[in-house]
C-alpha cells in the first residue's frame, strides 16, 4: 500500500509517499528555517502563512518524485497535533480535501508518534517491546512501546524540553537559532570544562533542563564565562548525560529488546554516539534526514494505522497540545 502523508505541524510543509510503511518512495520538504530565524524563533501566524503558499506545490511534488497518481494510493496520512494551531489547520485541511475528492481513506496522525516511526524507514526492523526516547523542540519523551499504537509513557519534561533548553543555551551564549545545531558545532573540539547541574529526578524518568539553562544564564551573566565554545560544550553534555542514562534506565526496568531514538535532538551526534557506547541493548536511530520534521515518518506511522483499520472522517480536528501514551 502506498501512503500520501503530509505534515505541517510547526515550521516545514511536508508531503512525502512511503509504500507498506517502510520504504520511502518521496519526501519534499519546504523549510522555513530561514524565515524564522530572524525572530530567533519559529512565529506561528508567519509559519501559517507560509505553508498555504507550499502546501500544493509540495504535495505535486512528493507525487511526482514517487512517480505516483491519486489511484496509486491507499490512503492519506496527516498530522493533527501536536503542534501550532494555525499550522495544523493547512495541512489538515489539504489532506481532507484530497480524501473528499478522490474517496481515499483518511487517518490522523500524532506528530510525536510519527517521529517514532522514523525508525522503521532506516532498513531496520524494531522488536517489541521497545522503549523510545523521542527528543525535540517542545518535547523530551520517554516511551514503551509494546506493540504498533500501543504506548505507555513513562516519562516527559517537567518544563523545558531538551531542544528548547539547546536554543535558549544558544541565544544565551550568543550562537545563533536554531540553537542545537549552533551548540553542536560550536562545542566541537572542546571539553565540558565548566561544571553544570543535571536534574536527576530520582524514583522518576521524567526529565528537567530548566535549572540547567538558569545555571548557563548565571555564569554568562556573572562574566564567569570566558569561551563560548567551552559553554556549550559543558551545557550539551550536561543535556547528553541525562537523557541516555534516563533511557537505558528505562530499558533496563522493562525488559525491552531495542531502544529508539527519534525527533529533532536525534541529530545530535553526542547523543547518538552516546547513547550507541552505552546501551546494553541494541539501538536504532534514523537517518539525520528523518530526525527533523518530515513526511515520511507520518506516511510511515498511517501505513500502520490504516492496515489496523484505524481511519477518521472529515471532522477531524487538530489538538495543538495532542499527547502520546
């Protein structure tokens, strides 16, 4: 089965065509990085506007590229939330209308559960039970996974999540937006030299990182930072260290056979060779390409969906603060 999906929750409009949920055939994606990073952030009536102006155009292409017609595929596959309202809304309103014109079935995808599925795109083949560490701008989530749609969350930030901290550690420091890749190639080459707190939150998975941002913004601002680039390098670590001993904690307590890493921070290459040195079990992590908002993974995820008979009618809506598990 041949999947359209399409995504639009936040800053890029997607459209990508994925065939029995694990081979990518197409993946367009219009980014607004540039737009936004003006602001320093993404603004959300400006990001609206932005995927009414690319939403077809990108669909035409993602059709185009998988060298697909509207009878090749089974079914469409869009993101209601989490996300912007505004944003949601094109993209959902796009998919409905393809869904209406060419009687194709419809289901609603979770953002968050998309990027989960990333993982099945990588030529890969995830074992249940499974626990994933999904990490991005607006969520840091630690997930068992037993069966397809079928989750338990053991734990999410308690304020703000892990990209979040990355971009505001990164306009604290003077490193530009977005924040985690600035952080990245900023603190390559230098030790973690400068002592930061970790959140440990015992007894829980749950995760906290806004103390360590408040602890960055003390130093800078006490003029005890000295080099940037040694900053960053202590705040990624610090960042790094909790979100995999949190993980493989959880690995080990449910007994799980692979553990995922998934969403934006994915990219991060600490974190994935961190994560890879010390799981004792095995991990897999998408392709750098498919950490950051795509299509793909949202095809990926309705594939699933639609083979369970899981389908929506046109009155779906989007739920900008849609939760997993």
């Amino acid at each position: 089965m041949k999947v359209l999906g399409i995504e639009s929750s936040c800053d890029e409009t997607a459209a990508a065509v994925v065939e029995n949920g694990t081979k990518i055939l197409s993946n367009q994606v219009a980014s607004q990085v540039a737009i936004h990073a003006r602001y320093g952030g993404v603004v959300p009536e400006v990001a609206s506007r932005q995927h009414l102006l690319a939403i077809v155009p990108v669909i035409k292409r993602a059709l185009a590229d998988a060298g697909a017609g509207w009878e090749d595929l089974g079914g469409i596959a869009v993101t209601n939330g989490p996300g912007l309202a505004g944003s949601l809304l094109v993209g959902l309103n796009a998919a409905k209308a393809i869904a209406l014109a060419r009687r194709l079935p419809l289901t609603g995808v979770n953002h968050l559960e998309g990027h989960i599925y990333a993982n099945w795109l990588s030529g890969e083949n995830p074992c249940f039970p499974l626990v994933c560490l999904t990490v991005s701008g607006g969520h840091s989530d630690l997930v068992l996974m037993r069966g397809h749609g079928d989750y338990v969350l053991l734990g999410r930030t308690r304020d703000d999540a892990a990209g979040e901290a990355f971009d505001k550690a990164a306009r604290i420091l003077g490193l530009g937006y977005p924040g985690g890749p600035a952080i990245e190639k900023a603190a390559q080459g230098y030790q973690a030299t400068i002592p930061l707190p970790r959140a440990w939150i015992k007894g829980s998975h749950d995760f906290s990182f806004s103390g360590l941002k408040t602890a960055l913004f003390r130093l800078v601002e006490a003029g005890k930072v000295e080099n940037p680039a040694e900053a960053a390098a202590s705040f990624q670590q610090a960042v790094v260290e909790v979100l995999v001993a949190k993980a493989i904690a959880a690995a080990r307590k449910h007994r799980v056979k692979h553990i995922l890493l998934a969403g934006g921070v994915a990219a991060n290459r600490p974190l994935r060779q961190r994560l890879i040195k010390h799981s004792p079990l095995p991990v897999l992590v998408p392709k750098l390409s498919l950490c950051t908002d795509n299509a793909a993974m949202i095809a990926a995820c309705g594939y699933f969906r639609l083979r369970a008979g899981k389908t929506d009618g046109l009155d779906l809506d989007v739920i900008p603060g849609l939760k997993i598990g």
